[in-house]
C-alpha cells in the first residue's frame, strides 16, 4: 500500500472535476467570474504521464467551462497549472472565455500554462490573454505555453512575452 503522503499533491488543483468512481454520470461544471491565484503543488518525485500538475485547475473527467476567470501566480512542480489529464474520458471537454493568466509556472514537463494530454478531451481558448508565463526547464527541451495531445480550437487569443512556441503538440 502507498504511503497516504505518496499521493499527496499528485493531483493538484484548487478546483478538481471529476465524476465519482461509482457515477456513469459526466459533470458539467461552469466557473464564472472567479479568481485562481497563488496555487502551488509542490510533488517532488518521480512522475508517471498522468501526475503532476493542474494546481488551480485539473480536469479528470467532466465539461469543464471557464468564463471571464483569472489565473495568476499559480505553480505546479510538473506540468503546467492547468492540466487535462490522460484519464479524461471520451467526451470531456475544457474550454476558456475571455480569461487572463499571467505569471504561471511550471517547475518541470510539458505546457507553461497548459498540459492536455488527453487525446479524447476536446480543448477550447476563446478571447484569452497569457501573459508572461514560464518554466524552468530550458528551452531546449520545454514546451509552449500549451502543450495539447487533444483536438484544440484557439480564437482570438494573445500571448505576450513566450520564450518558445506558444504552442508545442505532444505526441505520446
């Protein structure tokens, strides 16, 4: 059995979404006009694909629908602040409206702000702003500040002060 601190932080996420383990049944979550700042998991081992990250958001399974919210200061130890992880059933879905997120960070892995690696969960970013969000892992060998491995629509969006691509797809 795994000690209780093993998992402690693998997750992240001031908001988690998720459907109960005994539920068929897919939330649809709608967070509007809200504020994630100053969010951090600090999980210091080795990762598997699955782990890590998400600590102001993380999608598990569920619609996930961000409107006029803001991400600022939040930081994850691997992988971005925002993450979709590979569970994510066919049919998940996250989409933002009209947020801002700056000065995000990523201690490690894949997406500055971002990491989608389902390739079931559908990604939308509509009328964005990302503003100097970064990571600590060199250039060579980060990725964008998205990191998407799921069909993605992006529209009308502006990121200011990328040191890379902003968008990086991820094959797995």
């Amino acid at each position: 059995a795994k000690d209780a601190n093993a998992l402690d932080g693998l997750f992240g996420a001031a908001l988690f979404v998720s459907r109960s383990s005994s539920s068929n049944n897919m939330p649809e979550v709608h967070v509007n006009n809200c504020v994630f700042r100053n969010n951090e998991e600090d999980v210091t081992q080795s990762l598997s694909n699955d782990y890590g990250g998400g600590s102001a958001l993380n999608l598990y399974t569920g619609k996930l629908y961000v409107n006029n919210c803001e991400f600022t200061g939040n930081i994850s130890y691997n992988r971005g602040p925002v993450r979709v992880g590979q569970s994510a059933a066919d049919g998940s879905c996250l989409f933002f409206n009209s947020c801002t997120f700056t000065g995000n960070y990523a201690k490690s892995g894949y997406g500055r702000l971002l990491w989608a690696a389902a390739k079931a969960c559908r990604f939308g970013m509509n009328n964005c702003i990302a503003y100097s969000n970064d990571s600590a892992t060199t250039p060579s060998t980060s990725t964008g500040v998205l990191a998407l491995n799921s069909p993605y629509v992006l529209v009308n969006n502006t990121f200011v002060e990328t040191t890379k691509n902003i968008f990086e797809k991820q094959e797995n």
